[in-house]
C-alpha cells in the first residue's frame, strides 16, 4: 500500500511531549504555532501555504484571488453582541480584508448535532444571512451533515471565502519594515470578555457586548486613500501579543507599543483583572492591525477613524531595526518589558 | 436589536413534526433535501446557490471557476481502502469535477476533539496530502480548532476547493433532456459497505475495499473528447436513487434505468443483502454518474472506459419526456418500478 511510505515517517510533534491533542493545541499560543508549523506546513508544504496570511493570494487567470477558511466552534452559540453564525460571516470576511480582497462569496457548511432544536438552527441561519448582506457577500456553496448526539456541540460551521484583490500592494507579515507604524482599529478583548462574562455567569453594571463586526470597509478605505500598508492582521485567537509576534517573527523585526495608547475599555479591564487574563491576550472578532509606512502614519488614523467601526482607532506604536524578531510593551510609568506569545489555551473555544 | 426582524420569521420547517435535528437530516434522503430547501435555500437564497449544483460555476475576473465546500464527518477515521484525511481531498475533488473544472486549490479545516492521538493525526494529514499531490491540487489556506473531549469526534475536516471552468459547456442537473444517456463509471455501493462491514464487525470471503478516488481524470477526457455533457452528479450520501431523483426534480423529466446493466459486485451485493439496504441507496465515493447527449452515448462509453479509475463504466439507462419528475427501474425480469429517493439516514457519517 503506497500510504506506507508516508505513514513510516515519524510523526513531528515528540509524542512523548505531547501524545495527544490538547485544547491548548487551538488556543492561538505557541502550542498552536508548534502544530501548525510542525505538522501542516511541513506536510502540505508549498509557497503559497508558507505565506501563513490570514487569507491566501492565487493569481488565477490572470487575475489576483484571496482564499481562506474558518471553522467556528465558538460555545455558547448565542452571546452579547452576536452568535456563532454572524461570527461566521465577520470572521471570513475579516481574513479576506487582511489581505486587503473585497469579499465576494462565501461557502457555508454546518456539522449539527443530533438534537439540535430546529428554532436554533433557523436563528443561526438568519442570523448568517443578515451578517452576510451587510457585508455584500453571498453564500453560493453548501454542505450540511450530522453528527450522533454527544459527538458534537450544537452546531459547528465552517466557511470559506474568495475575495477579490483589486490594488498592487504586497500585504504580508514579511513586509514590514523599520519604521512603520502600527494602529489598532478599536478597543481590544470585548469578544473574548463577553464569552467569558456568559460563561462564568459573571454580573457586570453594563453587559460587556462582543466587537464582532466586519472590518473590509476600513480596510477598503485605507486602500482607496493611497496608504502604503505593509501588514493587516485581524487580532481573533491569542489577541495582540499573538499577532505582533507573528509579525515580528516574518519581518524579523522589533515592534514597541506603548500601554497608554492600547485603547481597553474600564469595564473588559476590571474583568481581564477578576479572570487573572491580560487583555493583550484576550480575542476580537472585529479588530485589526494595520502597520503603514512611517509617512502615512497620521492620515492612516484619519481615514480609519472616519470609517464608522474604526472610530475607536489608534496609534499603537512602532516597529523598530533588531537582531532578533522581538515585540517589547512600554508600560504607563515608562518601563519595558517584553511582550510573548501566549503559551496555550487560555479562553477555549472563543471563536 | 436588528436581527429581531428575522428572528420573527418562523422556522420554515415544521416544530411540531421536526423540534429538533435528526441524524436522518444529513442522510443525503428526503429529510436531508427538506432541511436545505426550506431552511437554507430560503435563507440564503441567490441565483448561484439555487444552481444546487455540487460545485457552483462563478464569473469572477471575466473567468469561471468552481467553489465548494464539504465537511468529513466519517466514523471510523481509517477503513479499508481510505481514510478521512483521503476522502476530504478526493470528495472535494469530485465535487469540482462535477461541474466540469479542473480543481487546483483546496482548503483544509480542522475540527480535533481534545486527547486524540497525535499520531492518528498526523497519518490523517498524511494522507491527505498524497491525495493531494494524486490530483494535482494544492492545499494552500487552513484553519485548526480543538473542541473539548466529548464535544467532537476524533478529527473533522472540512475542505473548500476551487476549480478552474475551461469549456463552455452548460453542465446542471436543469440541463438533462429526453433521449439522452445515462452512464455510470464503475460499480455501486462499495464505500457504504466498506464502512457498515468495520463497524459492523461482518467478515467477508475478502474485505471489501472502499471506492474513494478522485474522477476529474475521467471528466476532463470527456470534455475533452468534446462529448455534450448536459450533467455529472457524484453518488455520495443517498447513492444513486437520491441522484437520479434530484436529476429528475431539476430537468422535470423521466429517467429510466435497468438493474441488468447496473454495476454491483458480488459481495456487495451479499453484504447488502445481509444487512437489508439496497445498493442503489448506498453512497459511492468514487463514483459518478453522466447525462450526454443521445448521439455521444457510446463515445462516451469508449472514453470513460479508457481512464482508469473508469474501467468499470457502463450505460445503466435513458432519459423520457415526462409529465412529472420521474425514476424508474426495470427489474431483471422485466418489471418497472419507481426508484423513490430514500427517505432518511440508512448509514450514518459514511462521509
């Protein structure tokens, strides 16, 4: 059997460290960097894969595509400020603006629990196609199977996208350079935050309601003003810290951000601390960075600003020449300190 | 709240009879077109998803190309003859195929329960990626969660795909006309059964092997033949009946088949038998059927034949006029009778 071949290659994760898959393994940490890398990149191995952009760009026939996909597992399915399937649509819409694509269609495909009650499913159905016409995608392509009662969770569903490239910038995680800055496009954690508050039943004075929102129009704007982007990354799984070490790492690159300027809201600050989380770490759904050439910096933030979901936007900080690929967190009273990766799983099933 | 206005909407599907989902809804049967017709055809409806093609054709930059999705819920991850990782690559395939394009990019979506064994999943992403390099594919986007134990099972995966259109050919289940022929490319039933016999602990004189293989080879000789394709149709969940039936539905036609002329090995036929399931509901996964046009009948014949996994191809019947939507089977003594489409689960997460 030719399976054999493949089959007798060692597997590349040490088993003896890890001889199963943990929730950490999906956590968005290094952990999940680690299988990635280890086990996806070097299996399915080619270019175009190797970018690891949120969104792949093809050029097929001639012209430039982007193509991504996402499975949501998020638990509960209904949350503040959302649900699993408008989280569905935002999440791919947002992987194909990071690559700076205008999106255009959408595949769904639900994997449904046994006994799921049908109002359920109907509320997450129209809850897609809602999100999906304020986003000015279609849903072209389906697939629907169902699993045994106690084999899943309610529903999970996966959607694919194909966007549309229509400028000649090159936006990767290996195109940033000393010098750029970098902006966040709103208040970091509320996502990951709501789940949580749900979850462990906790009571705030206000509800604390998900970001999950799409970003494309920010970024389509940012395009039309003739900014000079160098990197968008959307901050879901392993929040900011994950996402600027992604970059750091593929620019080989410091990038400095100071606490002062990260815009967190009181009340997701006063649960991060109940939780013992840092909300650099937690998930959104409906935040990005950009970094931007050091001379667009200022109109960057004008233009993000005046779009209605970027009003909360601003200046983060800046990257910086280095020997090794670093992020570095100034806090309030003026001290560095180094800004990691999370290591695992610290809020499961967020997304 | 906005999504209150949809939210209104009553669930098109009957509370009282369906409160909730049933294994049945994913069993490619009546059940199973119900739930999407109703539920997401209504919600998400768009002239491209009503195609309800298995892969729908898009104009994107003045070319056209084939999006799908499917998820691969399989239970157990490895059988005789394939495994989940294989079958995520070659179903995807062929559903690219069936509209006639050359598949060239696919995505992969993991969904691991939490404690399988790291090894198991790397033999999945192993052989997924010999399948394919088989079909000449590329996996270039993906996505990794991890779902608590007892929330999933084993490893889910879902690929997208996108193919490239390269004839101007209107291949759709609307496009079947009186008089043309019905073509099969290979025996019946083998992936059902290769499934229920592990499951079922049956012994065979010799296990029987599933038929999981990709089919674009055969589709693209035939296109390239210049045969006059009007429509592929994959026999997956619901097997042949449920295939003809939809063909049926879409054209408003009569389709008449012969048992006689209809591929189904021995055992197959035994282990069916034994097990009280009819062949022609049993689903296929490396199998297709194709509508041509009257005068290409036998050419077509010649040219799937001459491909390898197409060895086994045979003429099964003909398409009539018809006043209604229509499927019938002449038995081997003679007798017709209709071929309804089989009206829930039979066999449950062959795929």
């Amino acid at each position: 059997m030719e399976q054999n071949d493949h089959f007798a290659l060692s597997c590349p994760i040490p088993i003896s460290q890890y001889p199963h898959v943990l929730l950490a393994h999906g956590g968005g940490g290094r952990l999940m960097h680690q299988l990635i890398g280890k086990m996806f990149l070097a299996a399915f191995r080619n270019p175009l894969l190797e970018t690891q952009h949120d969104a792949t760009v093809v050029e097929l026939a001639g012209k430039k595509l982007a193509f991504t996909t996402d499975s949501y597992v998020v638990r509960p399915l209904f949350f503040p400020g959302g649900d699993v399937g408008s989280m569905a649509v935002h999440g791919t819409v947002n992987d194909l603006a990071m690559s700076g694509a205008r999106p255009v269609y959408l595949s769904a495909a639900f994997i449904i629990e046994e006994g799921l009650p049908m109002e359920t499913l109907w509320k997450v159905v129209c809850s897609m196609q809602q999100a999906a016409q304020r986003c000015g995608v279609q849903i072209i392509t389906g697939d629907t199977k169902v699993v045994d009662k106690g084999k899943g969770d309610g529903v999970f569903i996966n959607t694919a996208g194909i966007g549309v490239v229509e400028h000649d910038q090159k936006i990767a995680p290996q195109n940033v350079r000393p010098g750029d800055g970098v902006l966040v496009s709103g208040d970091l954690g509320r996502h990951g935050m709501a789940i949580m508050a749900v979850r462990e039943g906790l009571q705030f004075e206000s509800a604390i309601e998900s970001d999950s929102a799409p970003v494309q129009d920010i970024v389509l704007a940012l395009l039309k003003a003739g900014i000079e982007i160098h990197c968008l990354r959307d901050l879901t799984r392993g929040g900011l810290a994950s996402a600027l070490n992604e970059i750091a790492e593929a620019s080989r690159v410091r990038i400095g951000i100071e606490e002062k300027s990260i815009p967190v809201r009181e009340d997701v600050h006063a649960a991060c601390e109940m939780l013992g989380l840092d909300p650099l770490h937690v998930a959104c759904e409906g935040r990005f960075i950009a970094l931007v050439a050091a001379k667009d910096v200022e109109r960057a933030l004008l233009v993000m600003r005046g779009q209605g979901t970027g009003a909360g936007s601003a200046v983060i900080g800046r990257v910086a020449e280095s020997s090794a690929p670093l992020v570095t967190l100034k806090s309030a009273i003026g001290v560095s300190r180094i800004l990691d990766m999370p290591s695992g799983e610290q809020l499961p099933r967020i997304c």
